[in-house]
C-alpha cells in the first residue's frame, strides 16, 4: 500500500507541476482532468500491468456548464515504478512507460482543448505528443507502435489526428465548442443548431475511415451530451441529429433513440 500512495502523490506532482507549455496561465485557467491507473497484476519487482483512464472537461462561457473533450481508457499499460523515484520530464528521450505515457496524454488534454479554443489550435502539441511516440518506438511495453491493438492506441491516434484526411474531426470540435456550447448563454436554439452542423463535418472522415479510432475517441467523450443537447430539440431537428449520429456514430445507435425520450 505504501508503494502505491507513493505512486499517486508522484503522478499526481507531476502532472499538476510541470510546465507543460512556455504559457503562462493562472491557476483557475488549468485545464481539469482526471487520470484513473488500475493496477490489475504485479509482474514481479517493481513492474505492473493494469490501465489508465484519462478523461477532461471544458468549461463553457457564461455557464456553469462543463463539457468533456477527452475520455480515453488504455489497457496497454505496462510500467515499471520503484518505491522512492520520482518523474522527471523529457519528451525528447525515451525514460520509462510510466513517464513517456503521462507526457503523452497530457499533450493530447492541452492539444484538444486548444483545438476547442481555436481551429487547429492545438497542432504543435499534438506535435509534442508525436514526438513522445517516435522516441518510443524503441519500448518494450505495448501501445506506441503502428502494428500493436490494431489501430486502436497511441500511435494511431496522433498519427490520425495530423493527417489531412481528419481535419473534419478538429474543426468540428471548434465548431462545436466555440460556435455552438459557447454560444448558447445567446441563443440556445441558435447554437444547437451550430452543433449540429458542426457534426456535418464528420461525415467525410466516417465516408474515408468508419470506425476509425480518433471518432471512437470523440464519441467516447460526447454521446451522451448530444443526447441531451437534442432532447430538447424540436421534432424536426431531432430526427436530422438522428439521422446525423447514427451515421458517423453506428455504434452509438441505440444510445441515441434517446433524443425521442423527454428529458
């Protein structure tokens, strides 16, 4: 038991203390996030398997709203942590999963909200994390190569995120954000309608990849909040946000025969 509230206070002082950007922003102005380790197995010494659950929240303007951008859960977490060590920051050299896999998803958190914030906002930090996964290549644990978990983990995910083919995917989530949640404290029904145009910009990713792992990760973090955003829409917009979802969200189909239900 020592050794693992010893882990959470490292992890936790090293996510909370490093500076990740060369921004300065004030403490109210930190991103909230959550990170959940399962440990599930000991491998012997000081080595561990389990997962970890990342997911965090965007506040909306003028609302006490907050809407979840990133809910991820990775079950390739294989790490090594000896009683005593701390975590040191370099993206630029492989150290160990442990701190290689916290950098990375503390870039994919700071990415996607600035991707929310602005279009393509958040490029030189998918780029950071990018680079945590090319100086991983050498690891031994699983989750940062093309060939591991089909194209389903951290590789695949950044290499996703930058290429043209998904742009759709980040300028939704600014529409989305921006256009149409920040917009509501205005005009509810105005930006309700903007989110779901802002979907519209999905269909040419889920045409060119269905079931692609960057839309399973937006999806991840958004079904249930367009149930509710849709809930309270009229008829009609209701059944084009169905006929919207169930397209690029096949998966979520029988989730979203609740927008007919009333709230």
């Amino acid at each position: 038991k020592q050794i693992f509230d010893q882990m959470k206070r490292v992890v936790y002082e090293f996510m909370n203390n490093t500076k990740w950007t060369s921004e300065t922003y004030l403490p109210q102005e930190k991103i909230e996030c959550s990170i959940l380790i399962v440990v599930k197995e000991s491998l012997g010494g000081d080595e561990y398997t389990g997962s970890i659950q990342v997911t965090c929240r965007r506040p909306i303007y003028k609302s006490s709203y907050y809407s979840e951008i990133v809910n991820i859960e990775d079950n390739d977490f294989q790490f090594k942590f000896q009683q005593f060590s701390q975590l040191e920051y370099n993206i630029n050299t492989f150290q160990n999963n442990l701190t290689s896999v916290l950098q990375y998803y503390a870039y994919v958190i700071i990415a996607t909200d600035m991707d929310t914030f602005s279009p393509l906002g958040g490029t030189s930090y998918w780029q950071k994390a990018q680079v945590i996964v090319n100086n991983a290549q050498t690891a031994n644990e699983a989750g940062w190569k093309s060939t591991q978990s089909g194209q389903k983990n951290r590789f695949w995910l950044v290499e996703n995120t930058l290429q043209p083919l998904f742009k759709g995917v980040r300028d939704c989530m600014y529409d989305y954000h921006r256009n149409g949640l920040d917009k509501m404290h205005e005009n509810v029904e105005d930006g309700r309608a903007n989110v779901l145009k802002a979907l519209d910009l999905l269909k040419p990713v889920y045409a060119a990849r269905p079931a692609s792992f960057v839309m399973q990760v937006f999806f991840n973090s958004k079904r249930d909040e367009l149930i509710n955003i849709f809930k309270e829409s009229p008829a009609e917009e209701k059944t084009k946000a169905k006929e919207t979802l169930t397209l690029v969200d096949p998966a979520g189909t029988t989730k979203y025969e609740k927008i007919n239900e009333s709230k």
